[in-house]
C-alpha cells in the first residue's frame, strides 16, 4: 500500500508472538502479519490470546479460508 511499517510473527517457547514498527513515512499507519494455519481444524473457543498492550488500539482477526481479502472475525 505504499507504506513502510513491518510487522512479522515468530515463535516463542509457549506460542506466538507479533511485533511491529509502524511508520508514518508514505502515508502508512499501520503493520499487520500473516501465518497460515496448516495444524487440526479449531473449533469455538480454542483460540486463547494473552497481550500486554501499550494503551493503543489493535485487532485480531481469524479467516478460515486462505483468501486475505475475504471475510474475517
């Protein structure tokens, strides 16, 4: 989009972790990550996340096909 923010998600002994850098540089704004799931299929309340936030607003979204562009929750 034009912008310069990175963002990426790496493994962690207990799970994942995402870290950023946002950049305001080329009208950017935000940083985003994306992984693709290939283990069982998850069924209703086995996602569990713990985050630690510094008082900014963030989103977590799910997609349960591999187009990033369709509908997320």
């Amino acid at each position: 989009m034009g912008g310069v923010s990175r963002g990426e998600i790496i493994t962690i002994d207990n799970g994942l972790r995402f870290r950023g850098q946002v950049s305001l540089q080329n009208n950017g704004g935000f940083t985003s990550a994306r992984m693709s799931y290939g283990g069982s299929p998850i069924s209703a309340g086995q996602v569990r996340l713990r985050v630690k936030g510094d008082g900014r607003r963030y989103q977590f979204r799910v997609r349960l096909d591999d187009r990033y562009d369709g509908v997320a929750w």
